[in-house]
C-alpha cells in the first residue's frame, strides 16, 4: 500500500522543497532556459535570502554525483535528493531548465 503512493508523496516533497524558494539565482540573480548546471562546472542555484543551494553534490568519499538542495551555510546537511537510487556515476550530468 505505502509503495503506490510513494510517487505522489516525492512529488508533493520535491514541490515543498521547491517552494522554500521563493526566487532563485546562479552568480547573478538569474538563470536563462539556456544556461545549464553540470557536475564539472560546480555551479549552483542559491534561495534569495541565501538560505538554500541548489546543485551537484557527492557526498563524503563517494565518486557518485546527485542533484540535492542543502542548506548553505551547512553543505553537509542534505535536505532533498534527486533520484537517489541512481546517482550520476562519472562527470556527464546536466541540470537544465526549460520554459514552456
């Protein structure tokens, strides 16, 4: 019973998660549909009140690469992963951001 709703529950997560960020900024203040983070680059995306990161992180002495938002000031403190059973395992991962 709790695995059909899994789904629905990492998706109302992932938007809570989301949601704590209320304008997000890459340098700047700003991220284009056509600029893209990627694991080498080491960029991220910070909350406007720079409380939130988002990016690419590998956790401890692991080669495995995610995509996570943590707080800033506390890196090592992970509050959301994305796809976490299959982690990005070599330097080809891209986050980019479309509109529609």
């Amino acid at each position: 019973m709790f695995m059909e709703g899994l789904p629905f529950l990492i998706f109302w997560y992932t938007l809570m998660a989301i949601s704590f960020f209320s304008e997000i900024s890459i340098a700047a203040d700003t991220i284009t549909p056509t600029q893209s983070i990627t694991v080498s680059d080491g960029q991220t995306l910070v909350s406007s009140a720079q409380t939130f990161e988002l990016g690419f992180f590998s956790p401890g002495n692991s080669k495995n690469n995610y995509i996570g938002i943590w707080y800033k000031n506390s890196p090592s403190v992970v509050l959301w992963v994305a796809s976490r059973e299959n982690p990005i395992t070599d330097s080809s991962g891209v986050l980019n951001i479309f509109c529609k």
